[in-house]
C-alpha cells in the first residue's frame, strides 16, 4: 500500500471544507440561498466560460449538447461547483439507529390466537371477515 503524508492530505480535505462553507457564505450574502437560486446563474457561467451554448428542452429550461466535448465540459462543471458548495449527504448517508422489525411469523400467531380464543370463536370471528 502506498504511504501517505496524512497530515498534509488532511490539511487539503479541511480547506476544500472550509472553502465550500466559505464560498456558500458569500453566495448567501449576494442573495444566492439555495442550490435552486444557483443553478441558472451556474449554468450561465459554464456556457461562457466553456463556449457552450445553452440549448432549450422539453423537460428544462435549459442546458448543454452532452454531445458534444464543450457542452460536456459546462455540464460536469455545474454539477462539479453546485455539488461543491451545496453538497447534501445521500438518503441513507445519516445513519439513524433504529431497532430491527421482527418478521411476522405465522405459526406463531396462529399458536396465539388458538391460545385466546376457543375453536367456535375463531370460527365466527373468521366468518364475519
């Protein structure tokens, strides 16, 4: 396995934590709350910094020719800078502990019932479902 200098690789890791706090700050401070503000504002950056023209859809407003190497290139950028600064853990990411369900068993359930209730009552409860 190859050594690392893991001070230094945590060093990088705490800055690229700080920066994107830091950066989403100063996006909330000039009226960008939230990823879905970002977003078009985004993806013009992207079209001009990468020459790629925004085409319309169907689906969306607007976005890139993947197609194509520059329109790739604007798509992976916007999705690369709002995952950056807006970065949302996974459904699941948080790990909640919750006790495991038992599996309904019906043996069990049948030795319950047979327990509580005699043969005619089962019968007429069954009847009337």
């Amino acid at each position: 396995m190859t050594q690392f200098n893991k001070t230094a690789v945590f060093a990088v890791f705490d800055a690229a934590d700080d920066q994107s706090v830091t950066l989403a700050t100063q996006l909330m401070e000039l009226g960008i709350g939230c990823k879905d503000d970002a977003h078009p504002l985004c993806m013009e950056w992207a079209s001009k910094k990468y020459g790629a023209p925004l085409k319309k859809t169907q689906r969306s407003e607007a976005s890139f020719d993947r197609k194509t190497a520059k329109g790739n290139a604007a798509y992976i950028a916007v999705y690369r800078v709002l995952t950056f600064l807006y970065a949302v853990p996974k459904v699941g990411a948080v790990v909640k502990e919750e006790k495991a369900k038992p599996k309904f068993n019906a043996e069990k359930a049948a030795k319950a019932l047979k327990a509580r209730y005699t043969k005619a009552q089962l019968e007429k409860i069954l009847a009337a479902w």
